[in-house]
C-alpha cells in the first residue's frame, strides 16, 4: 500500500511512521544465453567439440580427441561447472552457469622407449635405452661381436649396424644377434656316379659334423680323403668342425662279381668258365658242347640259349649246363592202343583201350618215364582225357564219363542214357565249364552234373582258345563255336581230309589231318583254314598224322611212323623216332613231352 507500483522496477515508496520490509521478487529470462568457450594447448594437438551459447543450466557434452601422436591430459579453466566425469576425461558433462565460462583442453605428445640388448657373442655401444617423442628420430647404436663371433643382424631382421630408429610411433625392443664364425666343408665323389654325398655346407667352429656317403647300385664305398690321405673308413663320418675350410672325398669302387659255369654229366663247356665282371657290364660267350650221344638241355637256371652270354651282371652267378642222353625212353605195352594223354603239370594220365579184349584202359605216371595201369571194371573203350578245374575227366563209348581227382581213384557215370551207342570223343574244359562232344554235345559246369545241349553233333574232336571253340564235325568239314552249344561249319576240304585234332598256340590254330597223304591245316581265327603239306618221307609217303601240341615253343604233330617239329607252324621237319608205329596223341607238361600210340609211350625232356 506504500508504493505506486508493484511490477515496475522502479517504485515511490511513501513512508508510513512504522518499519516497512520490501521484497523484490526475480524469474529466469528464458531467452538469455551465455558462452561455453573450449581451447587447446598445444592448438595442433587435438580438436574439441561442444562449445556454442546455452542457456543456464543446460547440460551440455563436450569431447577432447588427440592428434595422432598425441594424448589427451585433462581440463582446465571453470571445471567446476564439470557435473559428469571429471577433468581426467576427455569426454564431460558441463552446466551451465548464469555467466559465460571458458574451459582448456590440455594434450601431450606422446614419448617411446627405444631398448637395445646385446644377445651373445657381442655387446653394443651408444645408448642402449632412448626415449623418443613421437615421430622423432633415436640416436645411433652399434652391435660389436665378440673375437670369433660375427654380427649376423637385429632381431626385427635389420641387418644394418650401426642403426639408427627413425619415424619412431611404437616402443621398440631389440636385440643384435651374433654367431659363431663358421667354415665350409666341401664335398665330392670319387667316381662321380659311384655314389652319393650329404652333410656338407657352412659349420660353425666347434659343432659336430656328419658326413655321409651313399654308393650307387653296383658300387661299394671305401674311404673318406682329405688331401690325398684318408681320413675315416666309415660312410658316416663324424668330427669337430676346426676353424678352416675342409675339402673331403668320398671313394667308392664298383662290385666285381665272379660268373662260374659248370659242364654237368654229358658234355664241357668252351669258352671262360670262370669270369670276373664288373657291376653292369656283360660276360663272354660259353658253350655247352655234348658229348657223343648227349643232348645239351638247358643251364641249371632255365636258359636254354647255346651258347650263352651273361649281361648286366648284377650278381655272382654260378650255373651248370645240363645235358641228357639224346634218346627216347620208350615203354612197349603189347595190345594197347593208346588214344589220348595229358597231364596236370606233374601226373600224367594216358587212356585207350586193350585191343585183345576191347576194355578200356588208364594208365598214369609221375615222370612220364615210368608208367602203372590202373585197375578197372571191365570198361568199354576210352578216346580222351582232360585236367582242369582241379580234377581229370576222361571219356569213352557207351556214354561212358570218368572223373578223378587225383589221377588214381576214378568215378564212373553214364550220361545220358540211351537205348542206342552214345560215344564221347573228346573232353576239354575252358577255364569256366566242361564240354563233351561226340554223338551228343553235353556241359557241366562242374565236372559232375551234366547237361545235354546238342542231340546227334557228330563234334569228334574240340579245343578252346581267344574265346572260340574249334573243332571238326566229319571228313573234311571244321566247326567252331563261342558257347560250345552252337556250332557251325567253316571248312570244307577239297580232298575230303579227316581232321583229327586241334590245338593252339595263342595266336593260331594247327589241325591235322589223316587222309591218304598226311595233311596239315593252320587257321589264324579258327574259322578260315589254310591246308599245308608237310615235307615227304625220303621214300615219298606222306603218312597220315594225328596228334599236334604246342609247348616248349614249338609245335610237334605225330602220325603213322612220323614225328614232326615246327617253330612257326609253317616250315616242318621230320624228328627221329625209335620206333615205327601208329603215334596218335602227343602233349607236353613244361617239362616233358609225351607221345602215345599202338602199344607204345615214348617220353622226352626235348624234341
């Protein structure tokens, strides 16, 4: 009541006789501002952010960042204003006041520690602990070996001495590294190709080493040299290494082998019998040379050359030439007629019939020599034999089939049963089934359980070979097949031959042929036959011939009082025989051939 105004800032105050107490009542102006002010020190060292005009109490952030190479220290100035963190932190809440305020960020460039240690073998000189502004440069320091020691370079890989850090930006620790002085050892071999040598290089003084030689095939070692004078024995040899260079030779010295040859009973040798050769090299010609009535076999070690020459000689070598007495060994056996003989590789068994009787008969032998007939139920007649699939099958007439596994207990069974004469000509087993062929065709897949596939074949004789079978049907007429079931007809001969039997070489097939004259067939697949005569007789015969086999590379073809050899199956010549007989079959085992007939088996190492 005692003043004019109460909103004016400036009022009349009329004084009343009594005390008056006067208020003056203030509120925030919204609209006024005040200024953050931030700095740097150093200026270039950082940058700052948050400054600007803010109303009081506003809470404001601002943020110190460093310059690469520098750090933040802290703030200075009106901190008290400071209400988050504290003025350690580079980042900080700021109030702000009823008044302006300036505020300083403080950065420090940043100081590394440059430390150089001395590894063994050495020591450093300069100072060894530096420290340094960043980006500056460090002072030089240098590695000295030791006497017998080289510097080799700094840890980080600098090979520079003295060296001197620049640009530093990180703390940096490294150490010089030294070695021991080393030498080299040289090696060679003596002769070159004789061998091997490792261990050589650059060695330190005092180290171990350990060379070693290794001979090439053919070549032994004898010594290491140095100089001329040797030094050790032993392929491996080891030493201290010494404060020099060392040059060492490796000797090797090439094996010499003795190559002996021996003349067995029978026969001697022409030529060197006894040798020396070096490793690789080859031997001089030896021949075995039979004496009269003697034939040269083979050396003990299956060569048959004559004479012979060693080469590549890689071993001691000892040999004996074998000779035999050129003779056949004949066993006469009155009344039999031998049809067909074959062997297992070791046991031979031979077949036929007793012509006074008209039984069938076996024979076998463990030698082929030496021959035991195998006693039977009277039997009709047997026309062949056959081993394969671990067991001998033989054939005859009267539907007659034998089966053995052992070449001297034999089974007997008639398939199948006819009324009328079945006969079964011959038997061959192809490496996955039997056939049978005769009158009727039959198979069995094991030998025991048969089968009929063909009715009324006539198939007299059959071979099996480059997955073909092959065979002759009558007078004149070959067949072939691929199943042994169905045959068809290839050959026609012009002169009605009677082909009597087949075999094959791998590459061919021969089929003889007992007509008139004798005659000889050769077919390249089996199917397209090409005749060939043989050489006559010196009295112009040509006899009819029966059995052929090829072995012990060639092929032999027997017949009526012939034996002929071939080496090709093209150009025969006539073999001596001891005996003029009907030869009918003829076989060889890899070790000896045998050769049968009317009454007679003849048995031969070679032909």
């Amino acid at each position: 009541d005692f003043i004019s105004s109460d909103t004016s800032e400036i009022t009349t105050l009329v004084m009343p006789a009594q005390e008056v107490n006067l208020n003056a009542n203030f509120i925030i102006d919204d609209g006024q501002t005040f200024s953050l002010t931030i700095n740097k020190n150093p200026v270039s060292s950082g940058n700052v952010t948050g400054a600007g005009n803010y109303s009081v109490n506003h809470e404001q952030i601002i943020t110190a960042v460093a310059e690469e190479g520098n750090h933040f220290v802290n703030w200075t100035g009106d901190i008290e204003h400071i209400i988050t963190g504290t003025e350690n932190n580079p980042t900080v809440t700021v109030k702000m006041p009823a008044e302006n305020i300036t505020l300083t960020a403080n950065f420090a460039i940043n100081q590394y520690t440059l430390t150089y240690i001395a590894g063994t073998g050495g020591s450093l000189t300069g100072t060894t602990t530096q420290t340094v502004n960043h980006g500056g440069n460090g002072t030089d320091v240098t590695a000295v070996p030791n006497t017998g020691y080289a510097f080799v370079q700094w840890s980080d890989g600098l090979t520079s001495n003295p060296r001197t850090d620049t640009n530093v930006t990180a703390n940096k620790t490294v150490t010089a590294q030294f070695q021991i002085n080393s030498y080299t050892v040289t090696l060679n071999a003596n002769p070159t190709n004789g061998g091997t040598v490792s261990g050589g290089g650059s060695k330190q003084v005092g180290s171990n080493v350990t060379v070693t030689a290794s001979p090439s095939t053919g070549y032994t070692f004898t010594n290491w040299t140095e100089g001329g004078s040797v030094v050790s024995t032993n392929s491996n040899y080891t030493f201290t290494m010494p404060a020099n260079n060392r040059i060492l030779t490796a000797n090797f010295a090439i094996n010499q082998y003795t190559l002996t040859y021996i003349a067995g009973t029978g026969g001697s040798l022409t030529g060197t019998t006894t040798q020396t050769v070096n490793h690789g090299g080859n031997g001089t010609a030896i021949t075995a040379v039979p004496n009269t009535g003697y034939a040269f076999v083979q050396w003990s070690d299956g060569i048959t050359t004559n004479p012979r020459t060693d080469t590549n000689v890689t071993a001691n070598k000892t040999v004996t030439a074998q000779f035999e007495e050129d003779n056949w060994n004949v066993k006469n056996f009155n009344d039999i007629f031998f049809r067909k003989v074959a062997s297992d590789g070791q046991k031979w068994v031979a077949v036929g019939y007793d012509a006074l009787n008209g039984n069938g008969v076996i024979f076998n032998s463990i030698d082929g020599n030496n021959w035991n007939q195998i006693s039977l139920p009277v039997l009709p007649s047997l026309t062949s034999v056959f081993y394969g699939d671990g067991k001998w099958i033989v054939v005859g007439e009267n539907n007659l089939i034998l089966s053995s596994l052992d070449g001297n207990s034999w089974n007997s069974q008639y398939f199948p049963l006819f009324e009328n004469y079945v006969g079964y000509y011959d038997v061959h087993f192809n490496g996955e089934y039997w056939i049978i062929v005769g009158n009727h065709t039959i198979k069995s897949n094991n030998g025991i359980d048969w089968d009929m596939v063909v009715e009324n074949s006539g198939v007299l004789n059959i071979c099996y070979d480059n997955n073909i079978w092959v065979g002759t049907l009558r007078p004149g007429v070959s067949v072939f097949s691929f199943n042994g079931i169905n045959w068809y007809e290839s050959h026609h001969s012009p002169n009605r031959l009677f082909m009597e039997e087949i075999n094959s070489d791998g590459t061919k097939f021969i089929a003889t042929g007992n007509s008139a004259r004798g005659e000889l067939l050769i077919s390249n697949d089996g199917i397209i036959w090409e005749e060939l005569w043989y050489p006559e007789l010196p009295n112009n015969n040509l006899e009819p011939v029966y059995g052929v086999f090829y072995g012990d590379s060639k092929w032999v073809c027997v017949g009526l009082n012939v034996i002929l050899s071939s080496q090709d199956g093209n150009v025969w010549q006539y073999e001596n025989s001891p005996t003029n007989t009907l030869f009918t079959n003829v076989f060889y085992n890899g070790n000896k051939w045998v050769i049968v007939g009317l009454g007679v088996i003849m048995s031969k190492s070679r032909i």
